[in-house]
C-alpha cells in the first residue's frame, strides 16, 4: 500500500511540476497550470496518507521514490535513457533512505 501511495505521488509531482516547466521554460500556454496546480496539491494530500508517526522520515523514504520516478519521466516521456551517473546517483539515493528507515533508533 506504501509503495502504491509513493509511487501515485510522484507521478503526481513529476506531472505538476512538468506542467509548470512546459508553461515556463517551453513556453506552453499558461493553462498548464491548472492540470500543475492540481497535480501538486495531490501529491501533498498523498503524503499524508503514508503510515508513519514522524512526516520528515515519510518524505526522506519518498525522496529516493522522487529520483527513481525522475529517472523513469526521462526515459519514457523525454526520450532520453539515464546513464551510468543517473544509475549510480539513484543507488546511492536508496543507500541512504534505507540508512534514514532502518537505522536503529534509541527508545
């Protein structure tokens, strides 16, 4: 169900965020926004459906799931493959989320 909820909100994201790019640095019409504005406000109400007691360790897991997500938006809507830095930079990502999930915590 987690994984679901990560990976719904970074479609979510990417998508608002790409609108804001298309409108701004490609110049698409500024009703771009609209879809964008929407699209964000649904990643941020996503987040909060993560089962988790403290938010920072919900958006520190979420982050490495941004990356991976970004790396897949490059390839299957721009067109362009991730090389090896992408690759790499994504693994290191998801050393330090599971650094950040599965440390051991003092009671």
């Amino acid at each position: 169900m987690v994984g679901l909820i990560y990976a719904s909100a970074a479609l979510a994201e990417i998508g608002g965020c790409f609108a804001v790019w298309a409108w701004w640095r490609s110049g698409a019409s500024a009703l771009w926004l609209v879809p964008g504005a929407v699209s964000l406000a649904a990643f941020a109400f996503l987040l909060t459906l993560v089962p988790t007691d403290t938010a920072g360790r919900a958006y520190a897991a979420y982050g490495v799931v941004y990356i991976c997500a970004s790396l897949v938006w490059l390839w299957a809507v721009e067109g362009a493959r991730p090389d090896r830095w992408d690759l790499i930079g994504a693994a290191l990502a998801l050393a330090g989320a599971a650094v950040i999930l599965f440390g051991p915590r003092a009671a």
